[in-house]
C-alpha cells in the first residue's frame, strides 16, 4: 500500500508541474497557435466570461485604477509607430490582439482577436495634448480614422505632448474630467504603418514627437519575436514581444466560463464596474474570482468545460505512464486518475473493458498452473509499474529541472530588463538634466533680458522725466520772464502815467499862475501917458 500511495503522490506531482509550465507557442516566423492560447495563459490572471454578445471575454484580476493602454505601461517609437509596452505578464495578448470594452456590470473587459497590432488605439492632438482611447469590437481602421466613428468620452486617456514617451507617463495623466474638454479641441491624428498589405494605426510621426518632447535623440526601436509568453523585454534597439500568429479553432474554449447573466443575478448589488471614474471595484473583482475559481463551483453560474484535445482512454499494460502523458503532452492535467487497489487485480485488468462498453468475464475456479501464471503476470505487471514510477520521476524530474531553468530564464530576463529600464532611466534622467539646465539657462537669460530692459525703460523713464522737468521748468521760466516783461510794462506805463500827471500838474499850474497874473495886471490902474521928453539936441 505505501508503495501504490507513493506511485500516486508521484502522479500528482508530475501532474501539478505539468499544469503550471507555461505551453510553448509558435512565434510568427512560420508557426501558429489557436485561441487556446488566450484562453490558458490568461486563466491564472483573470476571469473568463460567457457574454451573449461576444462570447468568452476575460476580465482581468486588476488595481482600482486599472485602464487599457494607461496601468503599467508606456509608449515608445518603433518601426511599427508607436508601441505600447506593458508591465503586465499578460499584456502580451490584452494590448496587442484583440479589443476593450467597458461593460456597465463588468468593468473593463477584454474581447480576444487573430491580429497583432502594436495597440489597439485611436490617436488624437491638439492644444499641447495627446489623447488616446482603446478601439471598441467590431470597429475597423479605416472606421476609426473617419469623422463618423465616436469614442465614448470616458475611454480617453490625455497626457501633455512633451511627456509621451516617459516610462513614468502615468504621473502626467490629466484627469478623466478634464481629458472631455481636452478631447474636444483636438483633431485625429491619421497617420498609419502598412508591412505585408497589413495597415496599422501608427500614432504621432517621430519627428512630431522629436519636435515637442524637444529631443532629437528619441530612439525607434525594432520589433523581435519573443520565444514564450510573457512581459515584453527591450534588448538594446530591438523590443522582443510574444506574437504568434493566432488561428481560430473552432473547439477551444476556456477550462472555466462565469456566465454573465447568472452571476449579476445572484450579485447584483456588486458590480465590477465603477462609474465614478471608469475603473474597477476590486473587492467585487475578487469576489467574481473567487466564485470562478473555487474548488465547489455553483454549477448555475459557473461552467467548467473538459480539456481541448484530450487523448484516448489509457491502456491497462501501462497504467501510470500513460496518465501522466497528456499533461506532458498538453500542459494540461488529465481528468482525476482513480486510484489503484492492491486486493483487486482482476477488476483492474477489466476495467479497459468497462471503458469500452464491454462487460468484464466472469471469474471462474483455476487450476494452481493457471494460479501460477497469474502470479507471474502480476509480478510482470508490478514491474511494469515499477518501470513506469521510475519513467514517471524521471518525468517529474525532468519538469522541475524545465520549471526552474524557466524561473531562471524569467528572472535574468527581468534583471536584464530591469538593468535595462535603469540604464533608460538613467539616460532618461541624464536628457532631464541638461533640458533642466538648457530651460535653466534659457530662464536665465530670459531673466538678464528682463532686467536688462527694466533697466532701458526705467533710464528712458529717467530722460523722460528730466526732459518733461526741464520742459516745465523752462515754461515756468518763460511765464516768470513774461511776468516779469509785463510787471515792467505795467510799472513803465505807471511812471509814465505819473510823469504825465505831474507835467499835466505842471502845466495846471502854471496856467493858473498866468491867468493869476494876467488877471493881478488887468486890476492894476493903468499909468498915465507922459509926455515925450524934449530931445537934447534940439
């Protein structure tokens, strides 16, 4: 018994490793995968969906704040236009296959796509902004670029011109508020990319970004297919992005659907979806989680569907091996294997019968020859089992070994990225500087040029109020000469007129003293004539 419980502890192992391997995709240089792909990589992070609609949507296991193309994120420049470059492990499919939406009930949610495109977006500017906004299901580019097609005002993300390709650009989001009035003074921006008859939406020209971020320096990167999914990694000029080329498959489905309708019927007071801004309710998410993911699922809401592609029932000569196939071969876990009895060995060797619709023979009564090939048997069948242990372990060995060289594949990757994101940043850091100390020194001069014309005005104020008191004190001169002129005009006049009066007085009284004098000589007598004296001569 301990050896049959030690087989099935074993079994589970192999199992449980085979299930948390990620499955390998094809990448786009010749290879495909199906919908399956979304559907299994996006399982652990999120909750899948039943809308009547649009089929299987997932919605993300997200912050409060989450919005597409604005959480975890930034833009860059590359040959495609510009790129959006998520720090999310899924973000490989939400932002590049694929549409959102934002439902009333579920928040945010995610309707998978065949195409890869670097965003999914519609692009707009105007007034030192840019503004972008998730292109809904069913709208195609050419729709999105024409005057008819209407985003819903609260799908816009805003952020100034000269911030777009920061890595922090989530700190110079404008408010949701403020992006309605923003969005309504811009113009589309229709600028497209087209590689192998494929148009994709392109967004702001680099040199329209090299012109108001004002660095020349700003990179365009390639893009380069990365071998499994997962966050994107920038290797010097190249962005390695997971990208297959995704064919549908009529018979893929997600292990696990919530059907929409049921599950707000139970759960109508939670929603998902918060209207205040556009976002999430996490504590709903979480419930909505939990129901998807427990152990006990309420069959009503939640419907689980069995593996895609599941293989024939096993062969009774090799039991183990064979239960442990179809994980290694699928990345899935097969259905619950049931466990083997060690008092029932004819039963086992019946049950292939049962599995095929046969009824198992009867048992009868043996002779010892035939007890002893039985014996034989079950010793040959107990090491088979023991071969197939052994297969097994090394199986489950084998998956560690693959799991950990992943671990650490994942995490030099993220250290190579990270070193990466710090070079950037610190090249980033360094360009902030010197445009600081060029915005510094332009501000500088902008301040001496200031200065330096207050100091003009005030000195051409100086002059101006010496020349308009020289001015005045020269009209106060003027008028103190005229009044001067006119106060020796006026004492002139009145000399004049006082020497006249006097002459006049003059000439008054001397006619009184002749009239006086004529008039004493008229009252004198008058003499008597005398006689004229004899001349001596005669």
């Amino acid at each position: 018994m301990k050896i049959l419980n030690k087989i099935w502890g074993i079994g589970l192992i192999a199992i449980s490793i085979a299930v948390i391997t990620p499955k390998q995709g094809k990448a786009q240089d010749g290879g495909y995968v199906t919908d399956q792909e979304f559907y299994d990589n996006l399982q652990p992070y999120g909750t899948w969906v039943s809308d009547e609609r649009y089929g299987s949507v997932w919605v993300p296991n997200v912050d409060e704040d989450f919005r597409p193309y604005a959480t975890r994120g930034h833009w860059i420049l590359t040959d495609y236009g510009n790129t959006w470059v998520s720090d999310y492990p899924w973000g490989w499919a939400t932002f590049h296959y694929g549409r959102w939406r934002y439902d009333d009930y579920y928040g945010w949610e995610w309707i998978p796509g065949h195409r890869w495109a670097p965003a999914w977006v519609s692009w707009r500017h105007g007034g030192g902004y840019y503004g972008w906004a998730p292109l809904m299901p069913g709208i195609s580019i050419t729709i999105s670029l024409g005057s008819g097609y209407h985003v819903p005002d609260n799908y816009w993300v805003c952020a100034p011109q000269a911030y777009i390709n920061r890595p922090d650009i989530n700190n110079y989001y404008v408010p949701p508020t403020r992006s309605v009035t923003i969005i309504h003074n811009t113009t589309i921006i229709n600028n497209t990319y087209v590689n192998n008859n494929i148009t994709y939406v392109a967004g702001p020209r680099p040199q329209e970004i090299r012109q108001v971020t004002h660095n020349n320096n700003i990179k365009v990167y390639n893009i380069g297919n990365a071998p499994r999914p997962g966050a994107v990694n920038i290797t010097n000029n190249t962005v390695n992005i997971y990208r297959p080329a995704v064919k549908a498959a009529p018979g893929a489905h997600p292990a696990r659907v919530v059907d929409a309708n049921a599950y707000r019927t139970q759960h109508a007071n939670e929603p998902i979806a918060n209207h205040a801004n556009t976002t999430v309710d996490h504590g709903n998410a979480a419930k909505l989680a939990t129901v998807a993911h427990s152990s006990t699922p309420d069959n009503r809401v939640v419907r689980i569907n069995q593996p895609v592609n599941r293989p024939q029932a096993a062969q009774p000569a090799r039991p183990a091996q064979q239960a442990a196939q179809p994980a290694r071969q699928h990345g899935k876990a097969p259905a619950q294997p049931v466990q083997p009895q060690a008092a029932q060995p004819a039963q086992q060797a019946a049950q292939p019968n049962r599995q095929h619709g046969k009824a198992p023979a009867q048992p009868t009564q043996q002779p010892a020859a035939q007890q002893a090939q039985q014996a034989q048997q079950k010793t040959a069948q107990q090491a088979q089992q023991q071969q197939a242990q052994q297969r097994q372990q090394q199986a489950a060995q084998q998956a560690q070994q693959k799991a950990a060289q992943q671990a650490q594949q994942q995490q030099a990757q993220q250290r190579q990225q990270a070193a990466q994101q710090a070079q950037q940043k610190a090249t980033q850091q360094a360009q902030q500087q010197q445009a600081q100390q060029r915005q510094q020194q332009a501000a500088q001069q902008a301040q001496q040029k200031a200065a330096q014309q207050a100091q003009q005005q005030q000195a051409q104020q100086r002059q101006q109020q010496a020349a308009q008191q020289a001015q005045q004190k020269a009209a106060q001169q003027a008028q103190q000469q005229q009044a001067q002129q006119r106060q020796q005009q006026a004492q002139q006049k009145a000399a004049q007129q006082a020497q006249q009066q006097r002459q006049q007085q003059a000439q008054n009284a001397q006619r009184q003293q002749q009239a006086a004098q004529q008039k004493a000589q008229r009252q004198q007598p008058k003499p008597k004539p005398q006689p004229p004296k004899p001349d001596a001569n005669q």
